[in-house]
C-alpha cells in the first residue's frame, strides 16, 4: 500500500493531474467515479489567496466524496507561500501539493512554479517553509530541470524530501520541452533507484493507454501514475488501467450512450457548482474531447458551443445518442 504521511492509498494509485481551467469539481467528480485513486485541484496562486480573489477561493472548495485530495497552489515568495499554506489547510485538504513544474511563461518567468527549478535553493527554502508552516502532509510536482542541459531532479528530489514533503510527482520533460516531445521517464527511474528516496514517486507525462501505464509500471519502478490530458473528455482512462493490470485485458470503449451520459453528467455538474451561465460557457472547452472521432459531428459541436440554454443543450446531446447509436446498429 502506498502511504501519503498518513494517507493511505492503493498499492499502485492513479492520480488526476491538477490541470488549469480542466480539474475543477465537476471534471473530478467524474474521474472519481471512473477510478482515480486521488485527486488534485486546479493549481491556485498563493498571491491571489492572500489578496482574497475570488477566483482563487473558489478553488478551493473540495467535497467529502472526493477524497483522497490535495489542493495544489504556486507562488515565488516565501511569505505569501506561508499565509497561503495557512488558508489552504483551512480548506481542509488531505494533501497541499506545490507546483514548481508550471512550464506557461506567466508563472514561469515570474520565478514561480517551473521558474523555480532555476534556483534550486529558493525552492528548498519555500518549501521547507511550508512543511513547517502546516500539519497537512505536503508534496511536490516538478519537472526534470529547466532545459535539457539543467537537469537537475536528482538533486531537487533529495533535497525535496530532507526537507519532509511527503511524495513527489514528476512530469518527465523539461520546462523547455513545454508538452512537446517525449517524456524521459528514465529520470524518474532514476530518482526511484537511489538508495536515499523512501516516499512515493509518482511519475506523469505521455501515459494515455493502459498498455503505455504498464509498460511504465514495470519498466520505470514508480509508486503510482498521475494521469492529465489523457483523462480529458474521458474519465474512463482510469478503469481501463486498473482493468487491464487486473486482467490483461482491454476493455471495450465507452459507447455512445456512456460517453452522452458522462458529457451530460459533466454538464449538470458544472451548472450545478458554477452557476447556469458560467457552467454552460466553462463547459465548451470539453465537447470536442467527449466526441473526438465522431464521423461528421462539427455541426453538432457548433451547436453546443454557441448555445445557452441548459434544456436546449441536454436536447442536442440526446440527438448526438440518437444519430449516432443509428450508426453503429447500421455498421
């Protein structure tokens, strides 16, 4: 079993990525019932926590049915690091996660998530400073180093555990490489083979299958997976992992009828957590996700995203189950 500080989870858990405007409650809610292990929110600014940001706050709203779940947030200096790990833990997480793999020049260039993989000191510093500040278990994502010729996890991940974070998730490219080209998950192998690491190392980058998830179980040696994109408009993912290391077995695809249900789901959720217009609008940036490969299906895709009306989008959605489950009875 592997063990955050004192959460307890399975012996190989697949965890959600924290990814922007993407891991919001409804998103999660879906994953959750699809599988995933352990969940993380949207990362949040520390700066925008402690100058009370809506925006921010409202980020960091986790529900009970969600747990095992870390709340994750950035920032480049230490005392708003502090009085941001203060606010967060009385959203009370199971985990506080720190970025410093946030590769988007915004925060990067600020000397804050990625950025930070510059000055490794600096990391240590306001890392330890948060570890001191809460009573939450505290881990980290990061990446390899800031370009090819800066690698330096090996060093940032001893560093990273002396002072006390409790697991540590690297995505397996350099802030350079943004999500381009492969990820290099011997480095993560190699993080995992010294003899020095004893907490979780969980590995993220390029796993979107659950022959790929196996694969890099066996070969790279990681405690655990986190999963991002791959989980996308489709929360299946999960499932199909744990069913395949179960059985070796791939599971059929989600059929029409399942992938509808889960958009309309995700749908209601949205409306639900963020209000009609807001959850409708929020919502379009997933429908080219749910039905990707969907033979002819722009004019609906068009529908969906001009469309305001809740009712009048459930009804394109059963227009989508209908058209295409004709489909495939007729193939």
């Amino acid at each position: 079993m592997v063990k955050i500080g004192n959460i307890e989870l399975s012996d190989f858990p697949l965890l959600l990525a924290p990814m922007e405007d993407v891991s919001d409650p409804p998103f999660r809610r879906l994953c959750k019932e699809h599988g995933a292990d352990m969940m993380y929110t949207e990362f949040i600014s520390a700066d925008g926590l402690v100058h009370d940001a809506d925006k921010s706050f409202k980020k960091l709203e986790v529900f009970d049915y969600e747990r095992p779940i870390g709340i994750q947030y950035f920032g480049g200096q230490l005392e708003s690091m502090i009085k941001a790990a203060n606010i967060v833990e009385k959203a009370n997480p199971d985990v506080i996660d720190i970025n410093f793999g946030c590769p988007v020049a915004k925060v990067a260039c600020k000397m804050a998530g990625a950025g930070l993989l510059q000055d490794v000191p600096k990391m240590i510093e306001l890392t330890a400073a948060v570890v001191k500040s809460t009573s939450k278990p505290v881990t980290v994502k990061t990446r390899l180093g800031w370009d090819e010729k800066s690698i330096n996890i090996l060093e940032v991940a001893e560093k990273l555990q002396d002072v006390g974070i409790k697991a540590l998730t690297i995505h397996a490219r350099t802030r350079k490489q943004m999500y381009k080209g492969e990820a290099d998950w011997t480095w993560i192998a190699k993080v995992k083979e010294n003899p020095r690491m004893s907490i979780p190392i969980f590995g993220n980058g390029d796993v979107d299958s659950p022959q790929r998830a196996l694969e890099y179980r066996n070969r790279f040696g990681v405690d655990g997976i986190m999963i991002g994109r791959a989980a996308i408009g489709y929360p299946w993912i999960f499932r199909e992992i744990k069913h395949f290391f179960e059985s070796g077995n791939i599971m059929p695809v989600p059929t029409v009828e399942e992938r509808v249900e889960a958009c309309r789901q995700h749908l209601s959720h949205s409306i639900e957590w963020k209000g009609e217009k807001l959850g409708v609008v929020e919502m379009r940036r997933h429908y080219t996700n749910y039905f990707r490969g969907f033979a002819n299906i722009k004019n609906y895709r068009s529908r969906l995203v001009t469309e305001y009306s809740p009712a009048l989008l459930y009804q394109i959605l059963a227009e989508i189950q209908e058209t295409y489950t004709e489909m495939e009875l007729i193939e």
